[in-house]
C-alpha cells in the first residue's frame, strides 16, 4: 500500500489546502517557509504542503501541523517587491508525514506516500454521477463557480481526482477539508463529500431567503423614507415647519434610548405608527402622543444600590426622631431581614399614630438609610379606584393612577413609597379604591400591576411600601391583612422637651433669622409651653408656638434693638397670651362622690374627673357630660354591679328605688367614650352611695364587667405621664396591663405607684379612705 519514505522540505500551510491535481498560487513571507521553497527549488523542485491546525500561530511547532497533506510541485516562483515570494504549486500526491527533522532555518519532514484504496467501479461511478448533480445544483444557488467549471469537472473520469477538484472548489471549513483529504477510500470520500456538498447547499438556499428578506426590509424603508421626505416638503410649503414627522422621529428616538423592555419598545412603536397616520388635528393624536410619553418616562429597570447598614440606619434614625424606640427597633427588624434574604418581599408597614409623631418623617429616614429614593402618594379622600389603577383612555384627561404617577417621580423600579393616611379612603359609586390597593401591596401580585391608562404590566415587587394611618378601624380588613402594624401612640412631655430643644428650635431659629445667641427660652417656660398652649400628641401644634415665639423675638430685636431675649416660665405670657388649655390637677383634699380616671385621647393623656351625685327621686340613672355609647354603657354595667353587691357594699338594697343618681363627667363640649372608666364610675358611685371619700392621690383605669372583673385597657404610658403631671402619686391599673408599665419612661415610673387589680373589691379597698376615719 506503501511505498518507500522520501525527504522533502515542508511548507505550512495557513487557511488553505492543496489537494492533488489542484494548481493554486501561493503567497509566503515567513522565513522558513521562503527558506523550504528555495531548497526545493535547488533539487527537483518538489515540496510538501500541509495545513497548520490554528491559523494564528506565526512559528509552528511539530504538533500544530496536521501529518497528512499533499506532495507537491513548484512550477514558478517570484519574489514581490513587499519581500514576500509568490509561487505556482500543483499537488500530486497524498502523503503522510513519518518523521519532523528541524533543522535552524527550514522544516525538513521524512514522508511516506499514501496509495488510494478504492472498490468495485460501478459503486463509484454511482457516487460520481450523484456528486455531479449535486455540485451543479450547488453552482446554481452559489453563483460564484462559472459553468465552465463544472463542464471541466465532467470531463474528469478518475473518481479520486474528480473528488479533489470539486473539493477545491467548495467553500468548506479547513477541517472538513482535511478530514477529505486524510480519507483515503475513494469511495467513503465521494459519499461523505455528497453529504457536506448536501449541507452547504441548504445553507446557501437559508442565506438566499435572508438575504431576499432584508432586500425587501430595505425596500421598505427606502420607501418609507421616501415618502417622509415627500410629506415633509408638502408640511414646509403648507407653512407647518416640522409637522408631525419632526415630533415622531424624535419620539422614536427617545423610545429607542430608553430602558424599556422589549415588549414595551414594540408597543411605542406600534402607537407611534397610529400617531404618524393619524391627523394632527384630531383628539385621539394628542391621546396617543401623551400615552407614549408615559411609557418613556417611567423608570423600567433603573435602580439604586441598597445599602442596608444597621449601624448607619440606627444612627439616622435617632438623629432624625428622638424617643419611639419601639418603633425604631421594629424597623432596624425589618430592614436586617431585607439585607439578610436580598428580597424586598415581606410584610408592608403600616405606621398608625395621631398627627404630627412622626410617620411621614420616619418613613424618609427608612429611604435615607438605605439609599433609597422617597416618593408619597396622599390617599385621603380618594372615592374613586381610577385614582389608584388609572383611567382608561378613552376618557378624555385620561391619567395614570397614583401608583405609577409616583414612580414616574421616583424615577426608579426600587423607591420607598408612602402610601400616607391610607385610613382615609372611602367608596362611592365609582368604585372601591381599597380594593384596588390589594393588588398593589400584595407581594405575589403586584409583580404583574395593571394600570388602566398604561394598560401593559408594571412590576412593583421591587418597591418599599410603607403605609400610614390615623386610626387603624377605619382600614377595611383586607387590606389590614396584607400589612404589619407599627403603633406611634404620641410622646410624653419629656420627650417633646428634648424635641423641641434639640430639633424644632433649631430648625425655627435658622428659618427666622436668629441664632442660639439671639433667644432662648428656659426649660420650665418649654414645659409650660408644651403643657398650656398645645394639646396634642406630636409636636406640629409645638413648632407652631415656637415659630411664633421665634417672630416676636426678632421683632424685639430690631425694634428695640437687643441682642438677646430670654423667654421664662413668667414672660412666656407676654409674649403668647394667656394659656390656652389647662390641665387636670389632683383634688386639694379626699372628696365623697368623686373619683379621677385617666383617660386616652388623641392629645396624649389626660385626667378624667367623675362625679356622682344621688338625691331623692325613683332609681332614675341620669348621664351627662357628652358620653358615648360605650361609655354609657360602662357606667349601666357599674351601676348594674352595685345593685347586684349592695348589701356586701354597706349600702341599702333599695337605694335605686328611693333614689336618683346623677353621673356627671366635666367638660361637656367634650366628646368622651371608651371603656376604661368603667372602675371609676363604679368607685365614684360607692363612694356617694356609702359617704367613704375617694383618696386624692390616686387614679384609676380599667374596664368593669357586670361581675365585677377588671379587664385590660390600652394607652396606659400616656394615661400615666397625665398623671404624674396632675400630681397623683398612686395609679390603680388592671392586673393584665403589667407588661405595659416597660414602656413607661423610668422618670415617670419612679414617682408612681401602681397598684395591679383584678376585681372591683380590690379597687374600692384601695382606692376609698377606711370608714372609721370619714363621717357619713
């Protein structure tokens, strides 16, 4: 099979093959290379042409060059001005390389010539005639090989020669061509030959009907630019300067810079198609036109980087609000819970407090502390559910609705958005609004939200929500569901001195004008203050006052030209005015018929005085001081208590037939109502009942039930500050409210004795002077 090995110099070969009977012209620059050519050229001109395996290799190793390739001869060579040589190869032979013999300046291989197997002729002629008509339907779709071509190729009727020529002439990888060449059974070569011819075929068909494809698109747009340029010459005589073409483009190129996804661009666009075509006079031209810049401008990937650094949030958080520790840990909770899953998915907030703690403010200090943006959307007095999912824009002023109205202005997918005084929203007619904020705040929903007016989804489960509330009945359940309550219940006067000392003040004294040297205002005249002339649980009612007081300095300031004003518990008044609210104070003395609860309101605490008064009559009950129902009714179950017990209570059994009781709570333009003057009442009533005096240093809260059990009531940190500032020294509390007194401040809790109840007999016994030490 095999003849005998010969020595010929080796040409590397890079992105080319030569096969036998091929005659091809050559350009080569690399010294060993010219060096192999002109050895051969001084012997008989015979060389060996194999291909490199990585074309980019400059220096060759043995390794890198594929062993078989074709013995060939140099029929010409000339040396070009550029320094390369130029040479005229033809290939003969298969061969196979048997040995590497590197010498310095050239390759010089050992090589055994390959003989070519082949099998029965007809087979052969076969695969010949059916890689004939192959290579010519291939020549028809290629259009690069010229029928003279294939006229020489069926001339040829050697199978192996024909292969190689028609080899030659394909555009195959260097791969496929070697794995040709290195095949020597003719017959296996013409048959795996007919399958890459069979392939390159259906490659170029596939690149003809692109390529008819994109002649056709380009067409079009030609076309289309065309007839742009015809409209735009017509809109410039009709006086109309850039028309609507102008406005278009530039829209197109907004959508076209813009982040949007995909199926967003594909929407744009096809509205600005309908906008194009549309008359510019028409209503449905400026509908679109706004549609489409919506959708450009709202953020669809933007984000910020959170930057979730407990220590970092903590510190802003107490330089931002003093007190509300509670609330402030529940927070640090949450946003450690964020940075240790990555995920923004979790419970909503929802701060619920009187107006004026804190909400909105605590809310911007979540977004500072994580570098996030703040945006808020105000939710009261929506009746309307377009407000939150839009309307749709068939409507005219069509608008989005307030969610994705805020994230436009947050111009990112990832903002902390306020959803403030989401208690505030009611139902009419037009629809629920709360319901559509299910979606919203629903965490395995609102990855999908649906506005109305921009009609395709918007992915919200990347936003913060944050909620706040007045008062948490007035949430409809559902959406109560889907949120964590955080309660604010207001500061205590301690508190609102050291806000309004290290914050409020501040921030007045720079808005007017004044500085530190300017005014200041004692601590007893800031008490005074807080106490007297506001009544409230935040602090907006105290900046107010304090502003005030900012202004009449700096009026005595330039009008009678001091330097400095200093406001005392006594000058306070001639610059304010008279006290504006006063505040409950303990009794002088013990008092028959008279008790002091402790009430909740929305100001914080507040004493509550209860008297009874009971003379002459038919058992008739009679309340007055502007109660509520429930109110009403703990003083029926107190008064229906005392009937049932009167004779373990030392008081005649038929008093509430010979006599009329008068139950009288002061102030009453004031609406009160709650349960938690249950045991007061029921106190009050003894005492007038009995003649036994009430002590005058304590107080007392707490529900009353029909058998005499004390139950739990809330608001017991404000109920107890109110307190300590009338003075009383004693607090009667019921017994499941123990854990609340934590949260009392340790000033506070260090002057009052709590006394803990579970039954109304312990309260009396407290809570009235022995008998022996009081006439009736």
């Amino acid at each position: 099979m095999t003849k005998d090995t010969i020595q010929l110099p080796l040409l590397p070969l890079r992105g080319l093959l030569v096969f036998p009977s091929m005659v091809l012209h050559l350009d080569v620059g690399r010294d060993k290379s010219v060096t192999a050519l002109e050895k051969a050229m001084m012997g008989d001109q015979t060389i060996f042409l194999a291909a490199q395996k990585k074309v980019s290799l400059d220096d060759p190793e043995p390794k890198d060059i594929y062993r078989i390739g074709t013995i060939a001869k140099v029929n010409q060579m000339l040396k070009l001005p550029n320094g390369t040589m130029r040479v005229l190869v033809e290939g003969l032979r298969r061969g196979e390389i048997i040995q590497f013999n590197e010498e310095s300046e050239e390759f010089n291989v050992e090589i055994k010539e390959i003989e070519e197997q082949h099998d029965e002729k007809n087979e052969e002629e076969a695969l010949m005639r059916s890689l004939l008509g192959q290579f010519e339907q291939y020549i028809k779709v290629s259009q690069k090989i010229t029928k003279e071509t294939l006229e020489t190729v069926s001339d040829i009727d050697e199978p192996s020669r024909f292969a190689d020529i028609i080899t030659s002439h394909l555009s195959l990888k260097i791969k496929d061509k070697q794995e040709l060449l290195e095949t020597v059974n003719v017959k296996e070569r013409l048959q795996q030959l007919i399958k890459l011819i069979t392939n390159e075929k259906k490659v170029l068909d596939l690149e003809k009907k692109i390529g008819q494809r994109v002649k056709t698109s380009m067409e079009k747009t030609q076309k289309e630019y065309y007839l742009r340029e015809q409209m735009k010459a017509i809109q410039k005589e009709l006086g109309e300067k850039d028309g609507k073409s102008g406005e278009v483009g530039k829209l197109r190129e907004k959508v076209e810079e813009s982040d949007m996804p995909e199926r967003i661009v594909e929407v744009a666009m096809k509205e600005l198609d309908r906008f194009e075509k549309v008359p510019q006079s028409s209503a449905e031209s400026s509908v679109i036109r706004n549609y489409v810049e919506w959708l450009i401008a709202l953020p669809w990937t933007e984000k910020t980087k959170d930057t979730i650094e407990i220590d970092n949030a903590h510190k802003i958080l107490d330089r931002d609000h003093y007190g509300l520790e509670k609330v402030k840990e529940r927070i640090l909770e949450y946003l450690a819970v964020q940075k240790l899953t990555q995920s923004i998915k979790g419970p909503i907030l929802c701060l619920v407090g009187p107006p004026g703690v804190g909400k909105t403010s605590l809310a911007k200090s979540i977004a500072r502390s994580i570098n996030r943006n703040f945006v808020r959307a105000s939710l009261g007095g929506i009746r309307d559910d377009a407000e939150i999912r839009g309307h749709r824009r068939t409507y005219i002023g069509a608008m989005p609705g307030r969610i994705i109205q805020g994230m436009k202005k947050a111009k990112t997918v990832n903002p902390v958005f306020l959803l403030d005084e989401i208690d505030k929203m009611s139902n009419d007619f037009r629809g629920d609004p709360s319901a559509a904020m299910l979606e919203v705040l629903d965490p395995e929903q609102n990855s999908n939200f649906s506005d109305h007016f921009i009609e395709e989804t918007y992915d919200l489960s990347n936003v913060l929500f944050v909620a706040t509330a007045n008062y948490v009945n007035n949430i409809p359940g559902p959406l109560l569901d889907r949120m964590e309550l955080i309660s604010i219940s207001g500061y205590t006067e301690v508190e609102k001195l050291h806000i309004a000392k290290e914050h409020l003040l501040s921030k007045q004294l720079k808005e007017n004008g004044l500085t530190k040297n300017n005014l200041q205002i004692r601590d007893d005249a800031l008490l005074k203050l807080i106490r007297t002339y506001t009544r409230e649980a935040g602090v907006r009612g105290l900046e107010r006052q304090l502003a005030t007081l900012c202004r009449k300095a700096a009026k005595i300031i330039i009008s009678k030209e001091k330097k400095r004003v200093v406001v005392t518990e006594k000058s306070i008044e001639e610059l304010l005015g008279k006290p504006v609210f006063r505040y409950g104070v303990m009794e002088q003395e013990n008092q028959v018929g008279a008790a002091t609860g402790l009430a909740y309101t929305a100001a914080g605490g507040d004493t509550l005085s209860i008297e009874v008064s009971h003379y002459p009559g038919k058992g008739k009950l009679t309340l007055t001081g502007k109660l509520g129902d429930v109110m009403q009714e703990s003083a029926q179950a107190a008064f229906s208590y005392i009937r049932s017990r009167a004779k373990e209570l030392s008081i005649n059994p038929d008093f509430y037939e010979t006599y009329d009781i008068h139950i009288h709570v002061p102030e009453g333009a004031t609406p009160k109502d709650g349960p938690s003057a249950g045991i007061t009442m029921a106190t009050a009533l003894v005492s007038a009942l009995t003649g036994r005096a009430v002590k005058k240093e304590v107080g007392m809260t707490g529900e009353i039930t029909l058998r005499g059990r004390v139950l739990p009531i809330g608001g017991l940190k404000e109920k107890s500050l109110s307190a300590h500032r009338a003075g009383i020294t004693t607090i009667i509390i019921p017994e499941d409210n123990e854990k609340d007194i934590e949260d009392i401040p340790e000033s506070v809790r260090s002057g009052l004795t709590f006394i803990k109840v579970n039954h109304l007999d312990q309260v009396l016994k407290h809570a009235l002077v022995e008998e022996k030490n009081e006439s009736k």
